[in-house]
C-alpha cells in the first residue's frame, strides 16, 4: 500500500490551516470570557436636594402653654371611714311556763342532792365581737380633680397644646439656606479680570408678606477691589441689588419674623 506524499506547497498550506484555526479558536474564547466579565451594574442617577423645610415643629403654634400642676398633698392623715356599728338584737323577756294542777297519783319530785355538783354546764355570756377600725393612710391622692394638665411651664395661660419650637442651630440653617437659594436662581456675577475676588454686602428690610420695605442698599469690601476689577465693583453691587428685588416677596416662615425682617447678605461668586 503506498503512502500520500504532500508536496511542499501543500504541507504549508495545511500549517498554516491548522494555525489559523487555532487562532479563531482562541479569539473566540477570549470573546466569551470578556463577555462574562465585562457586565456592569446599571447606572444610578443620584440628585441632592436643595429644598430645606421649614415648618414648624406644632401645626398651631402657641408662644406658651400651662404646666402640669398636682394637687397639694396634706401632712395629716386622712380620715377613717366611719363602720356602721350593728344595732343591738332585741331583748324578749322569757314566758313563765304555765302552772300544771297536781294529781294524787303523782309523787313529789325528788329533792337534788346538794352535795352532788351540778352536771349542766354554765351557759356563756353572749361576747360582743370587736368593732373592726379601718387602717389609717395618710396623704391624698396625687390624681384628682384638681389635678391640672399642660405640656409647658406657664402658670399664666391655660392653653394646654405644645408650644412652638425655641429658634435654635437647626432653625438658622434652615433660614439661611432658605434665604440663599431663593437668591442664588436671580443672581449672575458680572466677568471680568479678577471680579470673582469682588465681594459685595446687600441689606434690606421685609414686611411679614416677604415683600421689600424700601430699597436695598449695598456696600463693595474695600479688600476685594484690586486695580483690575474696579471697573466691575459698581457693577457687581448692582446685579446684588437686583438678585433681592427679584427675589421679593420672599417665602419664609411667618413664625420667625423677628429672625428675617433686617437682613444682611454677602455676594460673591461662590453664592
């Protein structure tokens, strides 16, 4: 039987079949691997929120409200309850047995012998039971009637709700933040060289509407003004001024208005 002689042309072909095979084998499973490993999580959108609440800690707030206030207890004990004493039985006074007439047949009875002790014992005397005396407490009782509700520490009003929560660190930054966002969205800072070191200080009055009473007024640190953005600073107190006009009437809570009506604000590029 003879044997299949290749030429040489032919033996490189088939090398080089067997080698580009080989390749695709491996371009494939290196496709694979890097389907499974290249997934990743889907993408989440996270937005921070600018929005600060501002409502009161009570729906209706009171500026104050009445104290729990206990009745006064007595140093003297109380007084025992009365017990009904029992009403003596009455007495019913014995009827004599009625006198039988003596017949000749009958004998005489016969005379106790004195010597002889008497078998019947005694009858007792009828002991009336002790009366029963009620153990004595002494004190009242500290829930009563008089006893007066409140959830503050007034003794002047007899409002009994929850007063309005004191204006304390969480309250400020609210207020602060509430002020600056509503200003932020009207205020543009004028461009120029060196006008983001321009710092600007508005000031101006409200009504308890939010609304301006009177113009603000408005000063430029004189430490901020440099040679090169001097042009700008009357400019920059301008559009400061009217970021508050526009601003107005300004949503802020009622509660507070003594916190808000004078207020003092810086402008600078990183408002």
């Amino acid at each position: 039987m003879g044997t299949l002689a290749l030429q040489s042309d032919e033996k490189i072909g088939l090398g080089a079949a067997v080698v580009l095979h080989a390749a695709l084998v491996g371009v494939l499973a290196m496709q694979t691997m890097r389907s499974e490993v290249s997934v990743f999580p889907e993408r989440i959108n996270v937005s921070l929120a600018t929005e600060v609440g501002l409502e009161a800690a009570s729906p209706e707030p009171v500026s104050e409200s009445r104290a729990a206030i206990a009745p006064t207890l007595s140093d003297e004990p109380a007084p025992a309850p009365e017990v009904a004493k029992p009403e003596p039985a009455a007495r019913v006074a014995p009827t004599p047995p009625k006198p039988t007439p003596r017949t000749a047949a009958q004998q005489p009875a016969p005379t106790r012998d004195r010597s002889r002790p008497d078998r019947t014992p005694p009858k007792q005397a009828a002991t009336t039971p002790p009366r029963q005396t009620a153990a004595k407490s002494g004190g009242g009782s500290r829930i009563g009637d008089d006893f007066l509700e409140g959830k503050g520490s007034s003794t002047t009003t007899t409002e009994t709700r929850a007063p309005a929560a004191t204006f304390g660190a969480k309250e400020a930054a609210d207020l602060r933040s509430a002020i600056s966002r509503q200003i932020k969205r009207n205020w543009s800072a004028p461009n120029g060289v060196e006008a983001e070191l321009l710092v600007s200080v508005v000031r101006w009055q409200l009504n308890q509407d939010g609304t301006l009473k009177g113009r603000p007024t408005c000063r430029t640190n004189p430490n901020s003004i440099t040679e090169s953005n001097r042009p700008q600073s009357s400019l920059h107190c301008e559009r400061a001024i009217r970021a508050v006009q526009l601003a107005a009437p300004f949503k802020l809570p009622e509660q507070f208005y003594s916190r808000w009506d004078d207020l003092e604000w810086q402008f600078d590029r990183r408002l």
